[in-house]
C-alpha cells in the first residue's frame, strides 16, 4: 500500500549499522548476501532480509544492512510492515468463507454492510466480493475524502464513517467487472465486509482463520510486547527513520506486519495443494481470472500473477512509509521467495531475481 505522502521535517541520518546473518547451507546464501550486499551498500541506509523455499524442500535465509536505531540486528524474526501482501491474506480470509458456505463470490458486498449505506452501481449491476477481490470493482485507488491528519500516519484517521460516506456519493465511471484497477479502498472494503459477516474485527479473524492454524505467532496488526522487540525502523527515500502505519479502516488492504520467518511458513503454505481447508482455500486464490494491466499479467483473488517463459509467478508486493516488501512463488517448480526491505527500495526485481 502507498500513498503520495508530504514532506515530514528530517529526523537525524543515520550511521551504517551492518550486520550479516545466514544460515550455514552454503553457495546458496553466498550468492543471496552478495545481492544483499550490493542493493543496501548502493543505498546506504537501509536494511533487507531475504528468503527463499527450493523444490527440495530446503529453505535459504539472509540479512544485510540497517535495522534503524534502537532495534535488534536484522535476522529471520525481524518485523517489517508488509503492506499490501496483507491483500493476499485477505483474499485466503475469502477464499475459506466461501469454502464454509459463510459467503459467496457472487455476493453484493452491500449484503454485509448496513442498509443505509449506498454502495455505487452501474447499469443495475452491483459489485459483487469476486470484484473487489480482482481489482474491477470500478472502485478508485484510494478514495476522495482520504485527508490525513497525520501525514506521517496517513491512515491513522481514516474512519469507517468516511468510507461510508465515500461508497454512498462515488460514481463509478466504468461498468462493474470490465477493467482491472488496483484499488486499496476496494479490497480495504473487502476486509471490512467479511469481518462484518463473521461478527469480529478483521484482526481478530485473519488470526482464528489463517495466523494461528500456521502458527505464524509474530504476525498481527497490533504489535506484541515481542514484536515490538523485534520491531526493524522503516526509513524515507533520504534515510530518514519515519513512523510506523497505523490502517484501521482498511486493514484487510495493508495493516499487517510480520517476519520472514512467518512469511515463509505462509509461502510454504500455499505451495501445499495437499492437507486441511485452509490449503484447500489457498489454492482458489491462485488461479488467473482476468488480464492485470497488461498482456503478461493476470490477477487471481488478490493474487497477480506474472506469464513469462511457461512459467506462472504468483505474486504482491508491498509498501507504506518506511517498508518495501515483495513475496512470490512457482507452483510448477515449487520455490518461493520472501524480501522485506525497511526502506523505500523496491524489492521487486530482486524477488524475480531470487526465483530464477
């Protein structure tokens, strides 16, 4: 998730704080922290940490550079703000209400809000949860009456009220389910409504229904006595730490923080095709539904998914103030990989880069 953010007065810059961290498996983690090393020497002032899932099973980590002032060296369990990966864990929140019978694809989403909010049609259409979950809602990026009061905690203040208020004037300027455009107010939308159906907040359901059954103890929105232990400082383009994100409203589009550790027991997940409901739910977000943008991308249920050379990459990235992240995998060839960056790098290419 990103947003155009205002200038913020500069914090003190920081001084380089390397530190190197691998697990003993080899050429592998050589040729990772080589990578590693080069981005964050280019940069300067941030810090990465990597990993990647291989068809035999075995499993590569590796960190290099900045965890910012105060905080513990990077590694494995360092927590990252993961953006918009939180849209993958939304759509596998779908996915498993669907597989309950709690909801279907083809419901209005205005089935799971109060009455007396209007949500747009078209043409006696209605957006539908398929939509929100595939970017065609005809919803925009983010919406109109998003004013930050904080402008380093854009999101902080962004109430439900506001949404609703939003959804019940916005026009929509293309017919529902006819284009892909990438809408954090759609899938932020798409959070809320499920959590309605269920009866509990987004958080509390994301971790009953996806965190706790794959034991991913160190994700979460709110941030554990542990977490905040653990907690890497994101920084500005300039190396400038900034503050952390706070994403009530829209949390199922980008409120979620997390390690690499977790990240990978989350890959290594929806590479299992086998095993109980929560698999069985992955595996229906992966699937291509509609063009993404552009002749060699697709989107599944959040997921987007890059065609390049008979291979499939099922992927999302993410990005808030001080963080880029990036996770993706291959079915076919069954590996996966994890970047989380506490800067405002992309990390996309090295992804891709980890997956060859």
């Amino acid at each position: 998730m990103t947003v155009r953010r205002s200038a913020i007065v500069a914090s003190l810059v920081l001084a380089a704080l390397v530190h190197l961290f691998a697990l003993p498996d080899g050429t592998r983690n050589a040729d990772i922290l080589a990578a590693l090393k080069s981005r964050v020497d280019a940069s300067k002032s941030t810090g990465m940490v990597v990993g990647t899932i291989e068809a035999d099973g075995g499993t590569s980590r590796a960190a290099y550079g900045d965890p910012g002032p105060g905080a513990l060296p990077l590694d494995a369990d360092s927590v990252f703000e993961i953006g918009s990966i939180t849209k993958v864990f939304t759509a596998t929140l779908l996915a498993d209400m669907v597989d309950r019978g709690e909801v279907k694809l083809v419901d209005p989403v205005s089935r799971y809000l109060p009455a007396n909010v209007r949500v747009p049609q078209r043409e006696g259409r209605q957006i539908t949860l398929l939509e929100l979950a595939t970017q065609t809602s005809g919803l925009p990026r983010m919406p109109d009456n998003f004013t930050a009061r904080d402008p380093a905690n854009p999101f902080a203040d962004y109430s439900v009220a506001q949404m609703y208020d939003f959804l019940s004037r916005y026009q929509l300027s293309r017919d529902i389910g006819s284009q892909y455009e990438y809408s954090n107010i759609g899938v932020g939308l798409l959070g809320h409504a499920l959590a309605r159906r269920a009866g509990k907040p987004y958080e509390v359901l994301v971790k009953e229904r996806v965190l706790r059954p794959l034991r991913m103890d160190h994700t979460g929105i709110t941030l554990t006595s542990w977490m905040k232990q653990h907690l890497v400082k994101g920084h500005d383009s300039s190396g400038n730490v900034v503050a952390n994100w706070d994403i009530p409203t829209l949390a199922g589009a980008g409120a979620l923080r997390s390690t690499l550790n977790d990240m990978l027991v989350f890959a290594r997940a929806n590479l299992t095709s086998s095993g109980g409901r929560l698999q069985r739910a992955m595996q229906q977000t992966h699937g291509a539904r509609i063009t993404a943008g552009r002749p060699d991308m697709s989107i599944g249920l959040n997921w987007h998914i890059r065609h390049f050379n008979d291979h499939d990459t099922v992927w999302h990235n993410g990005g808030t103030g001080g963080y880029r992240t990036w996770m993706g995998f291959d079915k076919k060839r069954r590996i996966a990989a994890v970047v989380l960056t506490n800067g405002r790098q992309g990390a996309d290419d090295l992804g891709y880069e980890l997956l060859k």
